[in-house]
C-alpha cells in the first residue's frame, strides 16, 4: 500500500442529516447544451486532509471532454461515486469530522449536486475505517462496495440503512464499474484494471495502467472506459486497453486519487445542459 493511502481515522460521530451543499465553481464556464454525456468525478484528496469533498463534471464526447470543468465545494465528504438506481450514489473515503466513514448519499440535480437521502450504516455495515472506495450497481442488481486494501462487499441498501450482505476478500481494490454485462474493476497497487466476477471471485487482469489505478466509468455506448488516476488524471482507455487520448485532471494535480467516476443519469442532465437527453 502506498503511504499516500495511509491517514489517521478521525473519530466517528453520528450524522446530522439535511446537509446543504456549498456551491464555489471552479473554470465555471456554462456546459454546451447538447446530448453529451456528463461526468462526474470525485476524489479522496480532501476527506484524508479531514475537509469537506469537491465534486467535478465535464461533459465528454467519446475519449475527449467538451468545454470546461465545472468544481464544486461540498459540505460534506464525498470520493466514491457511482451511477445507481437513477441518482449518483455517493461514499467517503473514512471518518471526517462527525461524519461517518460508511455513509452513503444519494446525489441529485446537478449542478450543484445536492443530498437526496442520506444512507447510514447498520448494525451490520461495512467498517467506518479507511479506505472507503468505489461501488458499483451489478447487471443483476446487486450493489458492491470496495474497501481498500483488503475486501469487496456486496450491500442491502433498505430502510435508509446499508447492512453486508457476503464478503469476498479482493485486496488493493479502488475502481468498480459495469458495461452492462460484467464487473469491471481497478487493482491500485498492481496498476491493471479487469473484470470480477463475484460468483467465483476471480479477478482477470485485462490491462495496465500508467499510474496507480482508481476510479472507472464506463460509457458504454461510444466504447470508452475511463479510469481515475493517483496524482489527479482521468484517461480514456478502449475495452481492450488501448489509451485512447490524454485525458484530463478535474481537479488539477493532487495528492490523492480520483477514486469517484460516473456519468450523471439523463434525468439530471436538463440543469447542465438546458436540454433533456
């Protein structure tokens, strides 16, 4: 494990819930009004520094973003990010402040994003204690969660609360994302993404990347995996691990790790874009 990952966990208080978002915006140019896809990105960089999140979007058109990015300042931490059950599910990388390491938000009408409900742990969640990672909605329906460096956990998300449901020892997992058809996810430390399956929990390497891998999104209908970066950069990859372009850094050059990607569900998109998708 790189030391970069390796931070105190601050104390864990209960959640006061109903947090308003703070909307500070970084390049803020208006996003095109057009039927490109939006994606959002987070990372882990503030939630180590014991901050309140940030939480990017830019709209991309196959391997290349369009315009500018837009940042938003959070009241809230924020890293994990994943499209699911028609919002941004969102997590946070350990305990910040009286914030809860295992709390998860669901995200809506962006921009700024703001807290639709608020998913606190049970009595049998996943650990409060870092590194809270990437999640992933399953083609069958199922939710996962990594927990660096040492687990994947499928959830039961019911009765505002998230209880584990099995767990499946995958060490160094930071990125989960699904084409539709399988599992994909991002081995850190090993610098490769590929596919896991959870019925055998069999992770197969498909390919290597630059730096230490984190978050993915996949946009399944122009071919583009994007993968998050350690050091701030989101890259284009093909399904077969072709580098596809240069990419970008959402927020700059950072400590941490982009380990939140997802595209924003089409029914959010009318207040980026002025049009529906």
């Amino acid at each position: 494990m790189n030391s970069s990952r390796l931070r105190i966990i601050l104390p864990a208080f209960a959640l006061v819930a109903g947090a308003v978002l703070l909307l500070t915006t970084i390049n803020a140019k208006p996003i095109h009004a057009s039927t490109y896809p939006v994606l959002a990105c987070g990372t882990d960089a503030s939630g180590f520094s014991g901050e309140n999140g940030q939480l990017a979007v830019v709209q991309t058109n196959g391997p290349n973003t369009v315009g500018s990015v837009q940042v938003f300042d959070l009241d809230f931490p924020l890293n994990g990010l994943t499209p699911a059950r028609g919002y941004v599910m969102s997590g946070q990388p350990e305990a910040v402040g009286s914030s809860v390491g295992n709390t998860l938000r669901a995200l809506g009408e962006f921009p700024p994003p703001h807290i639709v409900k608020t998913i606190l742990p049970g009595d049998d969640s996943f650990s409060p204690d870092c590194c809270e990672e990437q999640m992933v909605m399953a083609p069958d329906g199922s939710f996962y969660h990594a927990h660096y460096s040492d687990v994947i956990q499928k959830l039961a998300l019911q009765s505002g609360e998230s209880e584990v449901l099995q767990t499946y020892n995958q060490p160094d997992i930071v990125g989960m994302a699904s084409d539709g058809r399988q599992i994909w996810i991002s081995n850190w430390d090993g610098k490769e993404v590929g596919t896991w399956d959870p019925t055998t929990n069999v992770f197969t390497p498909v390919f290597s990347t630059p730096d230490n891998a984190g978050a993915l999104a996949w946009d399944v209908t122009n071919g583009v995996l994007w993968v998050g970066m350690e050091g701030g950069a989101v890259i284009p990859f093909s399904a077969t691990g072709q580098q596809l372009g240069s990419g970008f850094q959402p927020f700059g050059a950072i400590s941490g790790t982009v380990d939140g990607l997802a595209f924003v569900p089409s029914q959010f998109v009318e207040s980026l874009t002025g049009r529906k998708q």
